[in-house]
C-alpha cells in the first residue's frame, strides 16, 4: 500500500471518528467534584471509543495492520494536546486537523515501507512530548 494512500485512511478515520465525538450530546458533567469523574473515567471512554472507532474504519479500507495505527494516533494527540494545544481554546476545525495530522503521522511511524530511521525520526518527537506532556506531571 502506498505511504500517501496509509496517511490518507489514516487522518479520515480519524477525522470521522472527531466527528462522531462532536455528535455526542454536550452534556456538562464537570460542574465541581463531578470533574474528577470526567477526568478519570469518561474521559479515557470517549479516547478509547473514538480509537476503536477509527480502527474499524481502518479495517473496512484495509489497511494493514491497522491496530498500530489505531494506537499511536491517540497517543500523538494527547502528546500534541497536553503540551502544544489547549483543547478548550481551539476550534473544532484546528482539534480535527490536529486529529488528522497525528493519525497520519501515526500511519508514517508504523508503515514497513519506511526505512527505520525515518520511523525513529517520525517518532522520536512524540515520545519526547508525551514524556513532558503527559509522564512527567504523573511522576511530579
């Protein structure tokens, strides 16, 4: 399969599956002590759901293996909105560009057509963001 075709079904996915998180009712739990219940809980569900929905749409254009995909996308975005995007000031239209853009980076990082050191490359940013973004406020 081609690189750009990958990347292609990769940011759509993932785009559809943006959108069918904006479908979803606009209901304001975080209201007090109710927002830890959104940040531990309902939080990681929406991730997990809309990464399982764009996996499937991955699986029906065939592209293979889509599981790496589905995987690596949501963790490039959360590296991407912890560090660099504030996810309340941006627009839906910047977080779906954002959507598509780590998908598809995703898709580059696990494609065999890539030699391994653009893939380290690809990834090495990403894992540096994800450790400041999301590990090192854990850890302190």
């Amino acid at each position: 399969m081609p690189l750009v075709r990958r990347c292609l079904i990769a940011a759509v996915s993932g785009v559809l599956a943006a959108l069918a998180l904006k479908a979803l009712p606009d209901v304001h739990l975080c209201t007090g002590v109710e927002c830890i219940f959104v940040g531990v809980l309902v939080g990681p569900l929406l991730l997990s759901g809309a990464a399982l929905l764009a996996w499937a749409l991955m699986v029906l254009a065939r592209l293979r293996p889509s599981w790496p995909v589905a995987l690596g996308g949501p963790v490039v975005l959360l590296a991407l909105l912890t560090t660099v995007l504030d996810l309340a000031e941006v627009s839906f239209l910047v977080f779906s560009v954002a959507v598509a853009g780590c998908y598809a980076l995703a898709a580059l990082v696990t494609a065999d057509e890539l030699p391994r050191a653009w893939r380290v490359a690809l990834g090495a940013p990403v894992v540096v963001l994800f450790g400041w973004g999301v590990v090192l406020p854990i850890v302190l």
